[in-house]
C-alpha cells in the first residue's frame, strides 16, 4: 500500500574551534503525524503528539561592529496536525559606532563625538498550516513575512558632573507584501445576520513600505551631598550621612504632523459606529505609528547612613565601616501632559542588617496623593492642598514589613566574605526578600548542593507583616515562617520548615 508517511531527524553541532567567526547547528525532528503511529515501535515516539526544530547560522566579521544570523525553526501537534515554520528567519545588525570621534582636535572632547549610531534589521517569514499541505502551493499562500529595520541615533551630553542631556531620534522601516482598505457594502452578507449590508474587507497585494521617526530628548540629574559628624569621645568617631537626589525628565515631541498615517476609518452603517483600522492589519507586524506628545519627571531620593568605629579591645589605630541605615528612599514622578491624576504613588523602602548579617529588616509603603470622596472614589485633589483639614500629604495604599534572624552554632561558621549569601544573610538568592520566599524557595535549601554540612544546626526565622486599604476597607496578612536544619551524623542533615499564620490562627504547610 503506497504510504506518504516521513520522519526526518538530524543532530549537528559545530566544534566551537572550528571557525570563529561562524557558527553552525542543527537539531531536527520532523515527520508526518501518521508516522509514529503507523512505524515507530518506541512508546514515547508513539504517545508523543509535539515536535520542534531548528537549524541557526551566524556569522560575525572581526573588526566591524556587523554580525548576522539565520534561523529556521518547525513545531508540530499530532494530534490536530498543525505545523508552524518560520523560513527562513534573518537579523543582519550593527553595534555601536561612533561616526564622528575621529573628527576635530582628539584631545579635546566635544558633544559631536558622542554621537552613537547603530542599526538593526530582521526578515521573517511565517506559515502555519496542517501536515496535508506542506509544500503546496496553499501552504506559501498562507504565509505571513516582512522586513524592518531600526536606526537609533543618539548622543550624551554632560555640561557638568551628574547632570547629563541625552537627545536622541530613532527611525523605524517596515516593508510589507500587502495591505486592506474596508469599506461599506450595502449588499454584503454578514454571518449570523439576516439584513443585508456590513464592512468588507479587501486584500490588495505588493510591496509598500512604511516608516515613522520618533525623536525623544531625557534630561538627568544625579548630585550627591555628603554631611560628615565627627565625635571625638566614644567608640564611634564619625558618621557620614550621603543624600542623592534624582531627577529625570524625559519629552517625546508630537510628530503626527510629519509622518504619513497608515491608518483608516469606515464607518457601519447600521450602528453608526466608525471603525478606526491599520491598513497592515494582516501583515507579520502592526504599522507604525506616531503617538502624540507626551513627558515625564520622575523624582527620587536616596538617602544612606555609615559610619566608622573603633572596635573594643582592639589596641590597633585601624577604624572599621559599618552601615548604620543602608538606604532610605522615596520616589515618585509625574505627567504634565495627562488630563488628571499627573502624580504617581509615591514609594518608600528602606531597609538594613544587624549583628553582622544575623538579622535583616525591610520596610516599604506606597502612599497616594491624591484625595477619595465621600464614598471612596478617588478625585482629582491632592491630599496636600487639604493639609490644615486632613494633617496628612499623602494617603497609605500599602506596606510591608519583613524581618528576618538566623541562628546558626558557632561550629563551622565562615567568614562573612566567604559565605554564598554575603550581602544578604538571606541566603543564595540576594533577590529574594524574608517575606517573598515560598515553600519551595525553602524547601531548595536542603539540596545538598546548597546545605553546608560543616554547621550542625542552623535556623532561620522570617515574619512578615502586609497592610493594603483599598477606599475605607482595609486588610492585613501577617505570618511567622521557621526554617532550618541539623546535623545526625557529618553526611545527613534534617532540614524542616513550618510557619504560623497570625490572621487565620492557624499553622501553615510544614515539611520535613
């Protein structure tokens, strides 16, 4: 019986020594969806129902800033008999390049020279069909492709230390293989409506390319103040206090007026509504578009506190840094350009450690400035402009507040520069915060790949208090959560955690 089953599969990988400038690999597993049932006698091939593949070439060029790469990539179900295959797909960039460095006096710097150009292009072509049609004519009828490409320009400019100006316009090209026009058609048949009339949608094949220029202008300050206290009596011979204000304003002009619009209307004669649509609705990507003008300045402060101490019993004159406050900060920021509610929440975090390292705390809020009405709608008035009334600037939206001890036994404690978790007595993963760990962070920590077996015991206790108030209803979630591990013998340890919930008065999940 003539069969048109077919399975293809290839493995490639190029020996990174081979060529350094090229790159070739290969992993390809495609085949009809018939043909693991009808000839594979593997039981995982047969209940399989996905596929994928991809093959990648890149190639760069020693001494310029271009490099390219070329993929094609294939994925397959089954069971619906769908295929999804891009081919080709190609990047062609360009990295940074400063044009006019080499221009005037070398030793003399000047704004021009700052000037950076780089370039970005990529060609994809997309088809999804079924396993029936591949490679027939239906399937390249089907397929979505386009070209675009990107040309940031831009340039620093610095008229004093931390203040920076940062100009900058970015040119985006499209090419697309066809576009629509919609219109009304009095006539038309609409499914699932018995009147006559409705939009028709209109295909019109060809090349047409379509841009649009996006200029944008940022503008940054970034001073620092330092105040210093010096004690002459005491352990503690000074404190330094840093203050780090910031301020950046960003302004992207309005450039409707300049740049064509690929977009169209129609209206619906039997609602009397008008459809506002792309005329690229149908391409790979969306047409571009120039948003009207908009701005932003956001502000911030930081605020840190260290000092310098002479340790007791230490008869040397060598004075020791420690971090009173790690950071105090707010920020906020705002919007001339919209119609109410131009100032964001205003957000606050600070935080610091404790008996070096032992213990952790953090604090965060978000307050709104803006005022609720009296039945907790929130209005276009800021709490400041009411503050003889109300005796507040801002209202609390949300905190939280994390704390964090770890007690270990003397035996086996290293250095702090020498322990995975030194600027975080947390542990591995400085980004995770006391009150954000999960179960499974937890129960990770008993991989022996991460538990030091030189430390009998060792435990750590995390509480965890959020507020939130949305109107006038408020909620709060409060939580204990107890980790640790001991040591039986030098190669088994027992690792447990468990928790307390403060609002529900229950235990929480504990593993062993």
């Amino acid at each position: 019986r003539k069969s048109n089953d077919f399975s293809i599969q290839w493995s490639h990988r190029q020996d990174p020594k081979a060529n350094p400038t090229r790159t070739f690999g290969a992993n390809v597993n495609f085949s009809s969806s018939s043909f693991d049932r009808n000839h594979s006698y593997n039981i995982e091939n047969y209940l399989n129902t996905t596929k994928s593949s991809s093959i990648s070439y890149s190639k760069i060029w020693p001494g310029s800033p271009f490099n390219l790469t070329a993929g094609l990539t294939h994925s397959q179900n089954s069971s619906t008999k769908a295929v999804n295959l891009s081919l080709p797909n190609l990047t062609f960039n360009m990295s940074a390049i400063y044009p006019f460095r080499n221009i005037g006096n070398p030793a003399k710097d000047r704004f021009w020279k700052n000037i950076q150009l780089t370039y970005s292009s990529a060609l994809q072509n997309n088809i999804t069909t079924t396993d029936s049609l591949l490679f027939t004519k239906r399937m390249f009828e089907n397929m979505q492709n386009g070209y675009r490409h990107n040309i940031p320009l831009s340039f620093n400019f610095k008229p004093i230390n931390g203040f920076n100006i940062t100009p900058s316009l970015n040119y985006t090209g499209y090419l697309y293989t066809s576009q629509i026009r919609k219109y009304w058609d009095p006539e038309a048949m609409v499914p699932g409506d018995t009147v006559p009339g409705g939009i028709v949608t209109d295909t019109i094949t060809g090349l047409t390319y379509a841009h649009a220029l996006y200029p944008a202008l940022s503008i940054t300050l970034n001073p620092k103040i330092y105040g210093m206290f010096a004690f002459k009596k005491g352990s503690v011979k000074a404190i330094r206090h840093v203050i780090s204000p910031s301020a950046s304003f960003s302004y992207v002009p309005d450039v409707r007026g300049i740049i064509p619009s690929y977009y169209r209307s129609v209206r619906n004669e039997k609602t009397g509504d008008t459809v506002v649509y792309s005329i690229y609705d149908n391409n790979l990507w969306r047409a571009p578009s120039a948003n009207g003008r908009s701005a932003s300045l956001s502000l911030s402060l930081r605020n840190t506190l260290e000092m310098k101490y002479k340790p007791k019993n230490d008869t040397s004159e060598t004075l020791k840094k420690a971090k009173i406050l790690e950071n105090f900060d707010f920020s906020t920021s705002y919007n001339p350009y919209l119609k109410k509610f131009r100032w964001s929440d205003i957000r606050f975090n600070t935080g610091n450690s404790f008996f070096n390292g032992k213990m952790d705390a953090r604090l965060s809020a978000s307050f709104d400035p803006y005022q609720l009405d009296s039945t907790g709608i929130r209005i276009n008035r800021l709490e400041i402009n009411d503050f003889l009334k109300n005796h507040r600037l801002a209202r609390l939206k949300n905190a939280q507040l994390s704390v964090g001890l770890r007690l270990q036994s003397a035996a086996g404690k290293k250095p702090a520069q020498q322990q995975s978790g030194q600027n975080n007595p947390a542990g591995p993963d400085a980004s995770v915060l006391p009150a954000e760990r999960t179960d499974a962070y937890e129960l990770d920590n008993f991989n022996t790949e991460q538990v030091d077996f030189s430390i009998p015991w060792s435990f750590r206790f995390d509480y965890s208090f959020s507020y939130s108030k949305q109107a006038f209803k408020s909620s709060i979630v409060q939580s204990l959560r107890v980790s640790g591990d001991f040591s039986l013998t030098p190669k088994w340890k027992i690792g447990m955690n468990t928790g307390y919930d403060f609002v529900s008065k229950k235990m929480t999940m504990t593993n062993i």
